[in-house]
C-alpha cells in the first residue's frame, strides 16, 4: 500500500527502535524550521500490532531553498551521531528529493488542471472603461479610451502601483531605461480563434488569433513595452501605457537592449557584465538562487533523520535491503501547494522513473506513495525480489507502519527484519 516517511518510521519502531529515540530525533530537526509535536500511536490490526505517528507541524507550509535543506540535515546528522552509512543514505534521499523537484518542476506536469495568477498590483492611467454590461454598445469612442498601443504624446498619469507585499521587489529597477508590464486585461470577453486586426478592418483581412494583438485571448495577458521614469515608495512610474486604470498587474520584467533587440533603452545594470556576455553567446550558466524549493521542508527533514535514526538502532545492514513487493502507487486527483495533480505527483514519478521502481497503480484513488516515501525507497539502494517468498524461520522481527488514512486494504508499509548476512 505504498510508502510514507511517518510510515517509514512507524515501521521500524516495530522492528525495535526506541520510540523515544526516533521520536526524539525527529522533533528536534523539525523545530529546526518551527514548532512540531508528534505522538505515536499502538494500535491492534488483522496482522497484529502496528504503529502510527501523528505529526503536528507549525512551520510546513512554506517552501525551503535546497542549500538551506542541506545545511539543516548536516546540523542534525551531526547533531544524532550518525555514522557514515546512514548519514549517507540520510544525504542521498534529500539530493533525491532535491532532484525529484527540479525535474518536476520542468517537465510540465505542473500545468495540470488551472493555473493561479496573483496580480502583484494595478495600472493607473488616465484611461477609464465606460461600459459594464454586455448590451453596451462598443462603436463609438471614448476620448479616454485606453489605445491599442501606448501613446508617446499621451497626457496623464502614468504609474504601476504595486500591493505593499510586493514593493520590495522594485529595488534597482530604475537602473533600466524600460521594463515590460504584464497585465490581465480583465475587460476582455470571449474570444474567437480568427479574428481582423483593427488595422486591417478595411480589408476584413481575418487571421490566427495567435498571430494579433486582439486582447480577447483564452488568457487575456497584455505585454506593454514602456520607459521607468522614477520610483516612490510602491509606485513604478512609467511613460504612457496601453491599459484601462485598474487593470491588475502580473509581472514586471526589465527590458535588456543587448538580448530584447529592440533598439531602444539600455542595459540596466547588466551593462558589460560578464553574465549578459553569457546570455549573449548562449552559453549554458545558472543563476544564483535558482535553487529546487522543497514544500512541506520540515515533514522531509523529519522523515529522512526519523529513517536513518531508526535504521542506524538497527545496524541494519545498508548493502542488504531487499524488496518483496512492487511498490502501491494509488491513483486518483491529489490537492496540494501546485493545484490539482493526478496521483503519483510529479516528484514521485520522477523518482519512480529515475530509479527504476517496481511500482503499480491503485488499488484505491488516493495518493499512497509520497515523494519523501519514494526518496527512501530509492536512497535504500534495495535489491527487487518481488513475488520472493519470506524465510519466516529466519525473521527476526515484523513492523507494521500505518498510514495517516483508514483504508481497505489495509493502509500499511510492512517491515521485516533479518539476522546479518541473511542474504
């Protein structure tokens, strides 16, 4: 049925592992990031006793940048005494992860479903729309009308007023001579895959949608190319725009003579800098903080030290695991930090295809195998003896890990344990 990092560990505190010692262990990394609690749980089960963790987590929500995930995991593999072997595999489910994310996030999986734009402001212009229902009658033209295109002679104010939450981000945006508005032109209504550009009404000419200007589109974004003129406060001060007064504002982005190709403005301050000489020759680079952000940072850390506490108790032997099953996928929609994703997420099957795990879909809709559960399973390095059947004369101990759900079958990670060099 799967696999979870608080199943994970559930599971070897049935092989042995002191509860407090585990429970210990990963409390501590989790107040590394906030407040955390958590309870295990001793419950009865067709199969015998099981195990269950309750994880309370004040600080889970927010993103971590993977340099600062690796900083906090060496603080507390130093901080528990792991040995090399399980701080090994502790570091090599986090680079999983880490990887996991970073594919995930560029394979474009992450479109599925609707996507959320949040307006980060609006626009103030002289420019006012008049009508507000759909039996106005659109063929006679206001004097204060926003034009098709920004007007060099245009009167007025001009200006992006930013939300506060977001005025910090105008810092040395003045450096540039012109920046590219992203606007949602929230008057748009409907739209038609072959429309007649306003200048080629004469002609009726009619073309793509995707080869006009026409503001009614399937995602009604403007891009207005405009001079900055000055900065206060959560105000961009701009030359004149092409946008009603009101319209939300998605993005703001410098222009870059050397790379737009424009033939206007400047370079800002990227003017003969070594790295616009990179974007120039298109040489590969990365960019400073571009980092994988892992979501839900300190459920990860949790379970990663959780598991390699508890296989460090055991001795477990990290050149000897074996799996006997193809791991439970789930299936189904999952809701969480990207939107609405089919179940495995985007991390975990990258994981699943990367590492080449024996994995099956079902046997009910919901997510059963994690991105975290599928960085153990991976970082474990296990040998596939699917279908194998167990030596129970050999077994020296079973433990059963629940999951957070009650589902049938049972929604459980089975453990065994084996004398050393079993295999």
């Amino acid at each position: 049925m799967g696999v979870a990092g608080d199943m994970f560990s559930a599971a070897l505190i049935g092989l042995g592992a002191p509860e407090d010692l585990l429970l210990g262990a990963m409390t501590r990394v989790a107040r590394m990031l906030g407040d955390a609690a958590i309870v295990q749980e001793t419950l009865p089960t067709p199969e015998g006793e099981a195990h269950r963790l309750k994880i309370h987590l004040a600080a889970n929500a927010g993103g971590l940048p993977e340099s600062q995930a690796r900083t906090l995991l060496a603080q507390a593999i130093a901080a528990e005494g792991l040995d090399k072997p399980y701080a090994d595999f502790a570091r090599r489910a986090l680079e999983i992860l880490i990887t996991a994310e970073r594919e995930a996030h560029s394979s474009g999986r992450l479109g599925f479903g609707m996507m959320h734009v949040q307006a980060i402001g609006v626009a103030r212009t002289p420019y006012h729309h008049h009508h507000h229902n759909e039996d106005a009658h659109h063929g006679h033209p206001h004097p204060d009308e926003a034009p098709h295109q920004p007007q060099a002679d245009a009167e007025g104010e001009f200006f992006i007023e930013l939300y506060p939450e977001f005025a910090a981000g105008l810092q040395d945006i003045d450096a540039f001579s012109h920046v590219f508005i992203l606007s949602w032109l929230h008057h748009s209504a409907g739209y038609a895959l072959q429309v007649t550009p306003p200048w080629q009404e004469g002609e009726r000419r009619r073309v793509g949608l995707f080869a006009s200007r026409s503001p009614n589109r399937p995602n009604p974004i403007g891009l207005t190319l405009t001079d900055v003129r000055g900065v206060e406060g959560a105000r961009l001060l701009t030359g004149p725009l092409d946008l009603f007064d009101g319209t939300p504002i998605i993005d703001i982005k410098p222009h870059v003579r050397s790379l737009d190709q424009t033939g206007v403005g400047d370079d800002g301050w990227l003017a003969d800098s070594d790295h616009l000489a990179l974007h120039k020759r298109g040489v590969p680079h990365s960019h400073a903080g571009e980092e994988a952000v892992l979501h839900e940072a300190q459920d990860i850390l949790l379970d990663v030290v959780g598991a390699a506490v508890g296989l460090q108790y055991l001795r477990v032997d990290m050149q000897g695991v074996r799996c006997f099953t193809p791991v439970a996928v789930g299936g189904g929609v999952i809701h969480f930090s990207h939107g609405a994703l089919p179940a495995p997420a985007p991390a975990t099957a990258a994981i699943l295809k990367r590492h080449r795990i024996p994995h099956v879909a079902g046997p009910v809709d919901v997510e059963l195998l994690t991105p975290t559960g599928a960085a153990i399973l991976a970082a474990l390095h296990p040998l596939w003896s699917c279908r194998q059947p167990l030596d129970e004369e050999a077994l020296l101990a079973r433990g059963v890990g629940l999951g957070t759900r009650n589902l049938r079958p049972l929604n459980a990670l089975r453990l065994a344990l084996f004398p050393p060099h079993f295999w």
